[in-house]
C-alpha cells in the first residue's frame, strides 16, 4: 500500500470521513487513493477558503474534524483566513497540504515556500511525514491532537513522495482525553461569589453555548439573580423554543459596555474576558467594568457543561431552567420596501426545526436574534473571528455533516463575494442550503466604523471604498452560473413567498434580497 492509501485508510479509520479539497500536481496520489478508499468522500472547493470553511462548519456540527486537503504553501495561505476563524472556534479541523517531494525542495522549484510558517498562525499541532512508513501514525497522531479539548487545527504536510512510495500501513486510532473535569474548589468558590448578593454576570462561551450548559446556566440565573450573557461570536449556539434564551455581549463596545454595566463580579463559563473588537481613540479596550473582579469557572477547554451543572446543583438546587417560550412574528406581507427587519421577521416566521443557521448577514442581521428567539430549536453559527468570508462555507460543512438538517446561510452582500464559489459546491453536491442574500450594495459597517474610529467624513475617494456598486452585483445571475436555482425579492410580499418555497424545495436555492442599508 503506498502512502496516500494508508493515509486516508487511517482517517476513515479515526472518524475523519469527508475531504473539502482543492488538489494540485503533489496532491495526486492522495486523489487517486479516493477510488482505493470508498468510505472517504471528497468533496471538491473551488477555492481553498471554501475548502477550509467548510471543514470549520463540518467539525463545528459533526464535532469531528473534516480534512481540508490544500496544494502547498499557496493553497493553504488561500485557506488562512476561514482557517482562522476555524481556530478560534475552537473547531476540530485536519489540513492536509501537499509539498514538492523530499529531494525535489532544495531546487526551490516556483511553488516552493515556507508552509510551517504558515501553518504556525493557526494550527496547534503541525507535522511534515518524513518517510510513507510514518504517514498512517502521523494522522492518527494528527486527528487526536484536534480533537483534544478544546478542538483545534492539525497540519500535516505530506510530500508527494511519501504519498506514492509502498510501504506504508494504516494505523489505528489515538484515544482522545476528555475535557478536564474543573476542581470542587472552583465551583463552591464560585457559588459563594453568586450568593454573595453583589451583582454578578455569568458569561457563556464554548461548549457553555449548547444546551446542556444554557440550562445549567439559566437555573443559576434564576435562583441566584446573576446576568446570563454568552460571547458575541460563538462557534455554535444552541436557541429556540424549549431552551433557554441567552443575549450575546454586542459587537459595539458601547452597547457592550451597558450589557456589564454595574456587575461587581464577572464569572467565565469557556469565554474569554470581554474586549472591544477593535480600539477607538480614547475608549478602553477591555469592556471589564471598572471595579469588577474576573472568576474563571472553566476554561474552553474544560468540562465547561458539567461545571455549569456542577455550580448549579450547588447554587440552585430544585430550580428548573427557564426554557424560552414557542413564538413566531407573522410572515410579512405587502409590496412595501424590502428592509433587514422584513427579512428577518420572514426567517423567524419560517425556520424550520432543527435548522442550522450560518450567520454571516453583518449589520442587515440587526433584527435576526428578536425574530427568531422563539423559532422551534435550532443551531446558530457566527463569524467567531471577524475574518468575512465565512458563512458560505461554514454551510456548505454544516449541509454535509448534517444531511437531514436544512440549513440556511444569511449572508451580507461584501461578504458573500470574498467566497461565492461555495454556491457551486451547494449545487455539486445537491445540498439543502438557502442562501439568503442581503444585499444592501455597501461594506455598510465601514461606513458606520468610519465615523467611530474618528476618521474624517467620508469624501468620494472614501466612499468609493465602501460601496458596491458602479456596476451592481447582479446575485440571481451569479447564482444562477453556478447551477443554484435563484430569485430576487425587493418587497416583503415577494421575500416571503420566496422563502417559504425555497425551504419547502429540497437542494440548494438562493434569494437575493434588495435593502437599503442601515448606519
Ligand atoms: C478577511 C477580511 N477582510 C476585510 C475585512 C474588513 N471588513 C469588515 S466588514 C467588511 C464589509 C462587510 O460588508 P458586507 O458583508 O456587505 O456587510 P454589511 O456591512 O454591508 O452589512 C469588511 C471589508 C474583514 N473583516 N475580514
Ligand atoms: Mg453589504
């Protein structure tokens, strides 16, 4: 058996049966090896930052990793940024990126380059396999090292001559440890703080933003009187009817900053302390409130729900989670002008059950958490490190690792371009995605960070940098040259109707929704 074979033998093996992948010359033993290895399906991006956003949206639901097979330093670099999003979702996520055979590098031939460099911004585990004897241990070693709490990136880097040369065999899987368990101490030192009487703010991220952890956490809401807040980007949030409502801190420091307002003690269940996105002259970059003293509950790579359930036997003993109540606004109608508020009134009124939302609407998504909070149950997934580009992707992995599940992408118009040839990808593989564009022609949010960051009111060589038009992007024809059936809603009437039929359609279908932007 030769390298690639046993290299992806090892992976179905683990648990990691899906490749997003975007192949070059070096990575073509690992391709052919697909037809030796049928439990491995590979599933072809166009571009690598496709590839690599569908492999963060596939751990984030499958909670193991995908590969993302990637051609040497210029096809990772191409994957970085949603591979950085990925990292900090804390996602299980395998990249495999081919290089120029062993004793082919020191000709520095034209795609030669530095990918341990790159690979070092992201991944927490990287390894180059040496000989085709060593590539089977290696990805075991490798789909442990992601899947070990919290969940991060492995690189392997597999020269082309490991992957053809025989010799090889597959390995078994590596045990995973379990998240650690936080000390009793921890926890009694925690309920003491909440029943201390001061002003307290439970503040969710990770694991802490599944059910288990909402619920365990809203009983200590209730029983103790502690502000419940989760992080403003989580990986994945579990909401609806049935579960507990949680608000996520605000983007804008400002409303950030009233969220905490007045908390004497800020306690951390798998989140991060609270920091402005971004410094502005003048303002503070950590969003901790003056006098507020910080308790670690659990770190993200704990055992963030048992902490939770732990600190809530202890604080509210009997006390049941408030679960949030079924409600839905009513499908807009009429042949007004479309807005974000009508768009997402429709989303709420329709989502379906146990659909996975991928969040990426940006400053049109104001109106989503209010309108879909009493939606039946469902995952929400956001752009957990700013870096745009994300949410097609993301469904594109969330639609493969969930086969049964609809999935619905609400993506900003910027955005959306950065990686659109998601779509086709949507179409290969007949996935159940609606994608809902919300174009409102502008890198709208810039406008309104032009005013915050102080900067001079913006001139026409400013705005010529922040709207997209001079042409418009036409997203019906786009789609529609990707194989993804497609339609145009400029009313409330029209973006209803639209939706309702897409989601009753099985595959993928995009809406491309004309609004005017706010800010
Ligand atoms: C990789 C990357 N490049 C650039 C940016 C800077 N950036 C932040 S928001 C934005 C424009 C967003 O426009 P759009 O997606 O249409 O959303 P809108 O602001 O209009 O709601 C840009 C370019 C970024 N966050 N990430
Ligand atoms: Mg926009």
């Amino acid at each position: 058996m030769n390298g690639a074979q046993a290299l992806i033998r090892t992976l179905t093996g683990s648990g990691v049966d899906v490749c997003f992948s975007n192949p070059g010359t070096s990575e073509m033993h690992f391709v052919a090896a697909l037809d030796a290895v049928p439990e491995m399906r590979g599933v072809l991006c166009l571009f690598e930052g496709v590839a690599t956003g569908a492999a963060d949206g596939y751990g984030r639901m499958a909670g193991r990793p995908a590969a993302a097979l990637l051609h040497l330093g210029p096809g990772l670099g191409n994957g970085l940024a949603n591979l950085h999003n990925a990292r900090r979702a804390r996602t299980p996520l395998l990249a495999v990126v081919g290089d120029h055979a062993t004793y082919h590098k020191r000709f520095d031939a034209p795609l030669e380059s530095d990918i341990e460099a790159l690979a070092g911004t992201v991944s927490r585990w990287v390894r180059r396999s040496a000989r085709s004897a060593d590539v089977a241990a290696d990805a075991a070693e490798a789909v442990a090292a992601a899947m070990r709490p919290p969940g991060g990136i492995s690189t392997l880097i597999l020269p082309a001559d490991v992957s053809w040369s025989e010799g090889a065999e597959p390995a078994p899987p590596l045990p995973v440890r379990p998240p650690a368990s936080v000390p009793q101490e921890t926890i009694e030192s925690a309920a003491g703080t909440l029943r201390s009487g001061e002003p307290c703010v439970l503040l969710l991220g990770g694991p802490g933003t599944r059910r288990p952890g909402l619920e365990a956490a809203s009983r200590v809401a209730q029983a103790t009187g502690a502000r419940l807040l989760c992080e403003t980007f989580p990986a994945r949030l579990e909401r609806g009817a049935g579960i507990p409502g949680i608000d996520r801190l605000a983007y804008l420091a400002e409303f950030a900053a009233e969220q905490l307002a007045g908390a004497r003690h800020l306690i951390l269940a798998g989140a991060a302390a609270p920091v402005s996105f971004f410094a502005y002259p003048g303002k503070a970059s950590s969003l901790i409130p003056a006098g507020a003293e910080v308790h670690v509950l659990a770190e993200p790579a704990d055992d963030v729900c048992g902490a939770l359930r732990r600190l809530a036997d202890l604080a509210a003993p009997g006390t049941k989670p408030l679960a949030r109540e079924a409600e839905r606004p009513e499908l807009p109608s009429g042949d007004g002008n479309l807005t974000g508020d009508a768009v997402a009134a429709a989303v709420g009124a329709l989502l379906p059950e146990g659909a996975i939302v991928s969040d990426e609407a940006n400053t049109s998504g104001l109106w989503l958490p209010g309108a879909t909070a009493g939606a039946p149950p469902h995952d929400w997934l956001t752009l957990t490190g700013g870096s745009i580009g994300q949410g097609l992707p993301v469904a594109t992995g969330a639609a493969v690792a969930c086969p049964g599940r609809p999935v619905l992408a609400l993506e900003a118009d910027g955005s959306a371009m950065y990686t659109l040839s998601a779509l086709w990808t949507h179409a290969r593989e007949g996935l159940d995605i609606t994608t809902v564009i919300f174009n409102n022609r502008s890198y709208a949010i810039l406008n309104m960070e032009l005013n915050r960051v102080g900067a001079e009111p913006a001139g026409d060589a400013a705005r010529n940098l922040l709207e997209l038009s001079r042409p418009s992007l036409d997203f019906v024809a786009l789609a529609n040259g990707m194989g993804v059936p497609a339609s145009r809603a400029s009313t409330p009437g029209e973006f209803g109707a639209q939706l309702q039929q897409a989601l009753a359609e099985p595959g993928p279908h995009l809406i491309e929704a004309l609004i005017e932007r706010i800010g």
